[in-house]
C-alpha cells in the first residue's frame, strides 16, 4: 500500500511542471490556411503591366493599375477567385491619345500549399489560371471616326505567393501573363494596329482574410 502511495506521489510530481506548461502556454494561432482560419480573403493591390507584345513597339514601355482580388474558400488547396483590375493611361499619354484605359474582370482558379511557420500557417505559394472579359478604350480613336471602345475575352496565367502577419492581415506579390482572346486583326476599325494583345502583369497589395 506504501509503495503505491509512494508511486502515485512520485507521477503526480512529475506530471506538475507539465501540466503547469500546458496551463501557460500560448494557443496557436490561426491563419487563414488553417483548419480553424478565415475561410475567404480580400487583396487590394497596385499593379504595372510590362513586357508582352502590347508594349514591343511603344516608347511607353510599361503602365500601371490598381485592382481588387477576392478569393473564396482560401483555406484549403484549391481557392477561386474573381479579380478587377483597372489601367488608366494603358495605350499612352493623354497627350497622344486622350483618355484611355484597359479595365479587366477575371476568374480563376488557384492552387497552393500552406507552409507552416512556427505553430501558424502564415505562408501561401500558388499557381493561378482563369479567363474573362477585357474592354479597353481610346478617346482619340473618334477622330478617325473608329470605334473609341473595344471588348474581347482574355486569358490569364501565373503565380505567387502570400504572406500573413497576423491571422487576418498580410501582403501578396503576384505576376501574371495574360493575353486577348479575339482581338481584331483589321486596322480598318484602329484597334487592328495592336497587333499583339498580351502583356505581363506585376502586382503587390495588401490582404485581409475574413
């Protein structure tokens, strides 16, 4: 009977110090990606759009933008997106050709893992691949009487990665190549001239999952 005793006093001291660590020690935290996280996120982000053939032959050799990606059900592997995204000033100066822009609207699919660090799921690399609808305008174009707005479809394709700091904060860096789909080939209407409608696509925003 003494030496149970004596066993269980013995296990009780023991078990103490750990049951003490588990009393005092931070839970995990949760990040979107995590099983207990935010399912969906938002990224604002600012954008520059290079390379391609839409800029080959142009002394503006690049442009920039501002968009909005919101990406569903971003815990797991695979997410969907739906982004928009805005380029003032994409064709040229005003003072060359007026107002003018290209706005975009997309969807797409994403895959990629979560990598833990620490006790966290902070770090998020993807591929990203979809399609929509691309309208671009240029004001000038009605002085030659052509058409000043032109809308086809576009396909997109890239990658990147995101980066939480907290469980519904963190930044994105993305690149994309995206192209036209059914773009003219006739300069009779102006927007034939453009003989190559692709283009790259950098951006970096900030995100906040919820």
């Amino acid at each position: 009977m003494k030496i149970r005793t004596a066993i269980i006093v013995v296990l009780a001291l023991a078990c103490a110090p750990l049951v003490s660590v588990a009393q005092t020690a931070p839970p995990p935290q949760t990040y979107a990606g995590s099983s207990e996280g935010f399912d969906n996120s938002v990224t604002a982000y600012g954008n520059i759009n290079f390379g391609g053939g839409m800029f080959a032959d142009r002394e503006k050799t690049t442009s920039g933008g501002i968009g909005v990606s919101v990406v569903f059900w971003g815990r797991g592997l695979f997410s969907a997106e739906v982004d928009f995204n805005h380029n003032p000033k994409f064709f040229g100066t005003t003072d060359d050709l007026g107002n003018n822009k290209l706005f975009t609207f997309t969807g797409n699919a994403i895959i990629g893992p979560w990598i833990a660090v620490g006790n966290s799921q902070r770090i998020r690399p993807y591929a990203v691949i979809g399609g929509g609808m691309m309208s671009s305008s240029i004001d000038n174009f009605s002085a030659a009487k052509w058409s000043t707005t032109k809308t086809m479809g576009v396909f997109d394709i890239g990658g990147g990665v995101y980066y939480y700091f907290t469980p519904r904060f963190g930044v994105r860096a993305d690149i994309r190549y995206r192209t036209g789909v059914g773009a003219s080939t006739s300069a009779a209407d102006g927007w034939g001239l453009i003989e190559n409608w692709n283009f790259m696509r950098g951006s970096l925003g900030a995100t906040f999952a919820f």
